[in-house]
C-alpha cells in the first residue's frame, strides 16, 4: 500500500526538482494548452511561467493542483533530489527493511530545510501545498501526497519547538527571579515575543496531530506497528505534552511562577485540556520541560 503510494507521488516531487517528463505537444489555446505549457515550464524550471500558464486553466483537472504544488515547492528550493538519492542509496546497499514512506522519513534531515528566510520559505510553500491538496475531495493521491507532506513538516517544527522552549524558559527564569525579589509581575514583552513565536509552531503541531486519525503515514497508535521517525516523535510528543497545564500536575521549578496569574493568564493555561489530543503552548511550556517532549 505504502510502495503504491511512494511511486505516485514521487512524480509530482520530480517535477519539483526539475527532471524532464515527455509528453505530447499542444497546440492552440484551452485547458490543454496551458497544461502543456505549464509542464513545459516545470520542466524547464521557470516556475513563474508555469504559475502563469497554472493561472489561465479554468478546469480543475487533478494535474493542475499537483503542478500547482510543484510550482511552490520547486520556486522555494526545496532539496528533495538529494532526500530521494539519499533514500535510493540506502535501499540500494540493503541496510534498512523500512518500506518507501517510512524510509523517507527516516532519512530526513533538518539541514534539507535551510536557516533564515530560506527556511521560512520551504515551510511556507510546505504548508500551503498541503492547503492546496487537502482541498482535493475525493482524489486519494492527493490525500497520500498531502499526508506526506505533514509528516515531513514534523521534523523543522519539532527542532524549532526545543530551540523556542529554551527562549520561554529563560524568559519565565528572568520572571521568576523578579518576583523572588517581591515585584509585581514584571513587564511581558519578552516572554509574549517568545510565546508569539511558539504559537505559530504549535499550530503546525496541533494541525499534523488533527491528521494523525486520516493519515496512515502519521498515525502512531497502532502499538503494535513499528514506528518511523515521524510517529516516534508524534507519539512521544503527545504522550507527554498532553497532560493540560493545572498547577497541581507541575513537578519542576518553573511551577511557582507558572501557577502566578498573569503568567497564566499570558499563556492562557485555563483553556487546556488534559487527554484532549491537542496541544496548547502552556502544555508545551509546563509539560516539555527536561526534554520530556522532542
């Protein structure tokens, strides 16, 4: 089921990175015309003349949500050819039994997503191709692609979600140390810029769990399947992190100022829900700490 899946999509993620597909020549106007023009382009590269050869199909052919994809993949940069040589290697000198899917998500590396603005870009032209393909009723590639796609927005987001843990944790520190010193609850700005940068992060994570259910590629529940990379993470994820945020469940040093009401407030604890199977950011800031989550 996985392999049949692996070998349609991989298609539309060649077509990201420039390889040539053959196919008949078109001549005149219509739907037609632009979807050869718009493979044209691909394969040449030229992703704004395919976005703009994309724009002029009335139709909604299934081809054309796929290209569409291709056009922000491709137009961000994303190194996919080296994740599928990297898998092709692997498969090639037998060191893994993992099937196609589970295999890619084993190989992948944070590095393939790039630093800065680039990064930003790559997970940008991520999320909205799976807005794009998740609008696709009915198509089940679609389905399996923007499943795919999910599980791979798992890995940047979890690396992000240690790395801005950090940052609240030092802010929450710095709050501490001022109401130990018998302060009113101190200015906000820093903690609410970290917690601002969280949010954005733990709805990425909120939206791959919600899929979990739909996704075979994510669903970690089956206990008695072997887990890949992205479910182990999910599973450990959700495992610890879904505990609500009651100050009687904290258990580490960060709980005194936690439980303080404008740090509540700020993180809005009361809306969290133990068991819920979503993750708010206070769940994150009260029950990841130590590493328990990522």
């Amino acid at each position: 089921m996985r392999s049949i899946f692996f070998t349609g999509v991989l298609a539309t993620i060649i077509w990201a990175c420039g390889v040539n597909f053959t196919s008949p020549f078109v001549t005149g106007e219509g739907d037609a015309y632009y979807l050869e023009e718009a493979r044209i382009a691909l394969n040449a590269k030229d992703y704004a003349r395919a976005s703009k050869a994309l724009d002029n199909i009335k139709e909604p052919f299934a081809d054309k949500v796929f290209m569409q994809v291709s056009v922000l993949l491709g137009s961000s940069g994303l190194a996919f050819w080296d994740i599928l040589v990297n898998l092709i290697n692997t498969v090639s000198a037998g060191s893994s039994s993992d099937s196609g899917v589970d295999k890619l998500f084993n190989t992948l590396s944070d590095t393939v997503f790039g630093v800065g603005a680039e990064r930003d870009s790559r997970l940008a032209a991520i999320n909205s191709s799976i807005t794009l393909l998740k609008a696709e009723t009915d198509n089940k590639k679609a389905e399996s692609f923007y499943c795919l796609l999910t599980g791979i927005l798992v890995l940047p987001r979890v690396n992000e979600s240690t790395a801005s843990l950090l940052v609240v944790t030092q802010s929450l520190t710095d709050v501490q140390k001022s109401l130990s010193a018998g302060n009113a609850c101190p200015d906000l700005t820093s903690l609410n810029t970290a917690l601002a940068a969280m949010k954005s992060i733990q709805t990425d994570l909120d939206f791959v769990l919600a899929q979990t259910e739909t996704c075979d590629l994510l669903n970690f529940n089956d206990a008695t399947a072997d887990l890949n990379s992205v479910k182990t993470s999910l599973k450990k994820f959700t495992d610890n992190a879904d505990k609500g945020c009651s100050p009687v469940a904290c258990d580490h040093e960060l709980c005194d100022v936690l439980a303080t009401g404008c740090i509540r407030e700020a993180l809005n604890s009361d809306t969290a829900v133990a068991g819920d199977g979503k993750i708010e950011v206070c769940e994150i800031v009260q029950n990841c700490q130590g590493g328990a989550c990522f």
